[in-house]
C-alpha cells in the first residue's frame, strides 16, 4: 500500500514467516525468564498492518506460543488487525476459534479511485460481507480503520465513503490523517503529489467525519477515534478510566505492556523499550540470547507528571489541576507557571 509509513517487510515467500516465528518464540521464552511463566494476559493485539499474512497454520502456532506461556485470562480483550484482502469467511472462523473476539479491518477509503491511487483494491461489497461474517461469528467489537488526506479524495468523495461507514457501522472507527512524506518512506514516493488534496479539503473532510460519526450515534473517544454508545472503550471514556498507547486508544490504563516482534514498542513500569527494526539486527540480538530491545527510556518523576498530564487531555478532554496535584504533590501553577504563561 503506497500510504503505509509503518515498519514493513515485502515478500511473497511465506516461509520467511516460519523462520520469524521460530526467532518470536526465543523472543516470548527470554520474557519468560524476566517475568516468570503463567503471567496473565488480559489484552493481546496481533498489530503491525497484516497479521493476517500468516497462514492458519501459522497463527495457530504463534498463539499456542502465547497460551504455552500466558495465562489469557476469562473475558479478556483479543484483537488482530485484519487486511481484508487477506481473508474469507473460513478465516474468520479460524480467527474465532483462536479466541480473538475484536477485529480491525483497515478500509481507508471505499472509492475506486482512491484505492487504485495507494494500490489498495478491496470493494465495499467484501468489507460489508466480511463484517457480517465477524458478528455472525460472535465477535464482540469490530473496528474500521479510515485515512483522509489520500490521493484523489475529495470532501465530497469521502462523503460518500462516511455514509457507506455509518451504514456499516462497525462497533468503533479510527480515523487517520495521511502524512505524506516520500523522503522518509520508500513506498510513498510511487503517491504523485498533486493528486493529494489541499490542507482546506483534508480540514473539511476532517470536520465532515465529525458531524457525520455524530449524527451516527458515535461518541466521540478522543483525537482520531470513535465508538458506538455501548462499546468498551466510549464506556471506558465515560467512567474515566479510559488509556492511550502506542496502538491507539485502550480500556487498561495500569497494565504493562509487552511488546514482541521486530519494532515492537512496550512499557512495563516507567521504561518505554522498542525492538529493532530490521529482521537481520532482531535476528542478531536473539542468536546472542539478548532481548532485542535497541532503544528505551526510563521515564523521570517529572516525565512522569507530563504524562498524566498529555493522558488526562487525550482520553478525558480536560485536566483537573487537583488530580494532578494530589498525585505528584505539586502546586500545578507553579510547576507549570511558563507553560500557563504560553498558554494565556
């Protein structure tokens, strides 16, 4: 997909996949030797753009790995991202039968044209029917992942991809801004730049989607997220417990996170690690019985602070200074004095 700026291997040789799963499950047993075996496991996200790429061997492998090592806990949250030209019904009870119950369909734009511009083809016919497939399935959230700002969108094209979406109605929809920047990703470059559309469209269709989710009956999270009324995380929004990492929105806000596989980003306490990003230094670190972590930061009190304080705007939409306060013991006009003075 030419818009993609995440961290990504192209190939057609499946058995690559074979080869980073046997690396994976040294990766899961080094975890194991820091944190014990039987952790319980009340999230899992299978990310990274196509999950699906692997096969149904595959993933039943990998998910033996995680069950072998974690105890996944009753009622927990299983998720895996879902390009919908890499799956059928069949898949979806696959998928099921794994012990995933939410699913994210990356769709971006239903106009032709616009597919054809990022090299994305998928018709609203197969996203519709893959769906209805999930929630026959039982499967309790599905989520659509949407871009504004693509080659060839208009407002009024995108008006038409909002009303196919409202019609859809997934249980939650992320909405992105595409960040055009050739320089730094490879595949971008294939984008001609003036197909994109002007800042004055990309706001309009910006301001379009939130009147259009709004009159839908979507609670609007936060940032570039929405949800029905009764799905976990407009909940989770309502009853303030409401988290962000690097995936997006979550419900968990004191969990550690764990991150495996190349790039990966975790946090357990107030350490911020990630992965390498290439398979030859993951692989590296792994042949040395080395965790594959490259990068990390060990959060300070006042990292600390600033972080609940960016949370508290980005999941509630307002701070209270007293929280703040009464958590870090500061007086927050005066720790914050040259922010507010910016701010006024």
């Amino acid at each position: 997909c030419y818009y993609c700026a995440c961290n990504k291997i192209i190939t057609k040789h499946h058995g690559k996949a074979d080869e980073y799963l046997r690396y994976l499950d040294r990766e899961i047993n080094l975890h194991i030797a820091h944190v014990g075996l039987g952790q319980v496991l009340t999230q899992l996200h299978l990310g990274g753009g196509t999950p699906t790429f692997l096969s149904d061997l595959q993933l039943r492998a990998l998910m033996t790995m995680l069950r072998r090592s974690f105890t996944f806990a009753p009622g927990g949250e299983y998720s895996i991202e879902v390009d919908p030209r890499t799956v059928d019904v069949s898949r979806l009870a696959v998928l099921a039968e794994l012990g995933f119950n939410r699913l994210s369909f990356g769709v971006q734009d239903f106009d032709p044209a616009v597919q054809k511009a990022v090299h994305r083809i998928q018709p609203a016919e197969q996203v519709f029917a893959l769906v209805e497939a999930a929630r026959y399935q039982g499967f309790e959230s599905v989520n659509v992942d949407l871009i504004y700002g693509l080659p060839q969108q208009t407002p009024e094209s995108f008006g038409r991809t909002l009303a196919q979406v409202a019609e859809l109605r997934p249980d939650r929809v992320a909405l992105y801004a595409y960040a055009h920047l050739p320089q730094r990703f490879k595949p971008q470059r294939r984008i001609a730049t003036a197909e994109l559309p002007p800042a004055s469209s990309k706001l309009a269709m910006l301001a379009q989607s939130l009147a259009a989710f709004d009159a839908a009956g979507y609670v609007y999270v936060g940032m570039d997220h929405f949800a029905l009324p009764g799905d976990a995380l407009a909940v989770a929004k309502r009853q303030g417990r409401l988290h962000r990492n690097f995936q997006g929105y979550s419900t968990q806000p004191d969990c550690d996170l764990i991150a495996l596989g190349v790039s990966a980003i975790g946090r357990v306490g107030a350490i911020y690690s990630q992965n390498a990003k290439t398979l030859d230094e993951y692989y590296d670190h792994l042949d040395q019985g080395r965790l594959p972590v490259v990068r990390g930061l060990a959060l300070s009190r006042d990292d600390l602070v600033r972080r609940a304080v960016i949370m508290a705007l980005m999941c509630q939409g307002q701070l209270q200074f007293e929280s703040i306060e009464l958590s870090y013991l500061i007086d927050f006009r005066q720790y914050f004095a040259s922010e507010l003075e910016a701010l006024s």
